[in-house]
C-alpha cells in the first residue's frame, strides 16, 4: 500500500491549510522542512501529563506535519523521512522524552515503512516550556525521492 493510501486507512486527516503568519512546510530543492507542530495537548510531562498521553501527543503532532507536507507536496508518496526533532515540555525528572517521541516515529514508520523510506534520524529534547503550553512539539525533514 502506497504511504498515502497508509496515512488515509491509519485515519490521518488532510485537509487545505488556512494562511498563516509562517510556511508550515516549505520545499526546497528536493527537501520538505516543517515548522514544529504543536499538540493539542497541554501540559508537562511528569507533572500531571502521562508517557501514555505524550505518546498520543506526539502522534498527534505527526499528523498534523503530515497534513502540512501534503499541502505543499500533493500527496505523501515518493517521500523519505530524513530526520525528526521532538520537544517535550517535561520536569526535570522526567527522562522518557523519547518513549513520548515514539509515538510520532511510530506512526512515520506505519505509513513509511520501519525498515525503508520511515526509517529517520531522531532527537528527543526535554524543554521547560512550549508555546501555548503544549506537552510536545515536533518537527520533520523528508526528501522528495520522486
């Protein structure tokens, strides 16, 4: 099955993005660089937010990169995943930062592929604060292979 056909049977919405004050992805030569999609969620991890919930989160802010990619490339096919960043609005104990990432590299790997065009370089940070108080932000950069 084709990532887009993957992406739409996985539920990933994708809808025309209104106007806004910065690109959520831009294209550059044969490279989509995303803004950081912030989640829906807020909070902070280990004060109230659970690894659970930030997982969810960070999902959540892979769809929305995915949204934005196929706004500017028509379609998720003939896409690489190069590289993911997550931020994680966390104590500073809490130390699963990457466990909350997952949930956005796993669901880059369902639709792309774990062992092929999914299979991305990846930071996990923990931030004292996100904008609008979300628990995670991520960004991503793929190549256009096609």
């Amino acid at each position: 099955m084709s990532p887009q056909k993957s992406a739409e049977s996985l539920g990933v919405v994708f809808s025309k993005l209104p106007p806004s004050y910065l690109n959520p992805c831009i294209r550059s030569g044969n490279w989509l660089i995303t803004s950081g999609m912030v989640s829906d969620l807020k909070g902070k991890l280990g004060a109230g937010v659970s690894t659970e919930e930030g997982y969810g989160a960070a999902k959540n802010c892979a769809q929305k990169i995915l949204n934005a990619v196929w706004n500017t490339h028509g379609t998720l096919d003939g896409l690489r995943v190069i590289k993911v960043l997550g931020c994680v609005n966390s104590t500073l104990e809490f130390s699963d930062q990457h466990l909350v990432i997952n949930g956005c590299s796993d669901l880059l790997h369902q639709i792309f592929g774990k062992d092929s065009d999914g299979f991305h370089a990846r930071s996990a940070l923990g931030f004292a604060q996100l904008p609008t108080g979300a628990a995670v932000e991520v960004e991503a950069i793929f190549e256009v292979l096609s």
